[in-house]
C-alpha cells in the first residue's frame, strides 16, 4: 500500500483476481532464449519485459472496476485506484477496496 490507505492482496478478490491476470500471460521468448525474459498480453499481443508490468496492463481487458472508497470515483485498474488515492486523498484512509464486476 501507500501513504493513506491499505490495500491487501491476499483477499479471495485479490488472488482470484491476481489468478486471473496471470492466465492472460504467456512467456515468449520470440526464438531467442539467450536473451531476457519477454512476456505477452493473452487478449491483445502486446509484449513486455517485465511480467509485473504486462500484468497491470492486463487488467484492462477484464470487465473488472475498482470503486473509489472515498469519492464516486471508479477505476479501471488497481493501479489507477492506487494512483488515484495518492493524488487525490492521500491524507484520508481507506481500510479496504472492494472490486466489482462491470455491467
């Protein structure tokens, strides 16, 4: 977490969540072992370096949002939530972030 709230990720949410994500990512070494790791989005074929990266980025293809605890905000990633609170109420706590589905 960061200054101002919580997050917790060993939720049920949170692992079935993290579950998801990484099915949608598979490891392409693109014919070149030799070199780093490289790993691609399931949904769309983008590649990136850094699994933990491409996986902030896969969230964004599940119908997925993150309601704002504190404002009618809603967000799209974890990330954007967490970006979201430190920008705009970081003096305020937040005991937890619920996930919800889109409709």
């Amino acid at each position: 977490g960061g200054e101002g709230y919580e997050q917790s990720d060993t939720s049920a949410g949170n692992q079935d969540l993290n579950s998801m994500l990484d099915s949608m990512i598979s490891r392409c070494d693109e014919g070149d072992s030799s070199g780093p790791a490289k790993f691609m989005c399931g949904a769309c074929g983008k590649v990136m370096a850094r699994r933990k990266d491409l996986r902030r980025h896969v969230e964004i293809h599940l119908d997925v949002s993150h309601p704002c605890g504190i404002c009618p905000k809603v967000m799209k990633t974890r990330s954007s939530l967490a970006a979201h609170y430190s920008q705009y109420h970081k003096n305020e706590k937040v005991l937890c972030w619920k996930r919800q589905s889109v409709d």
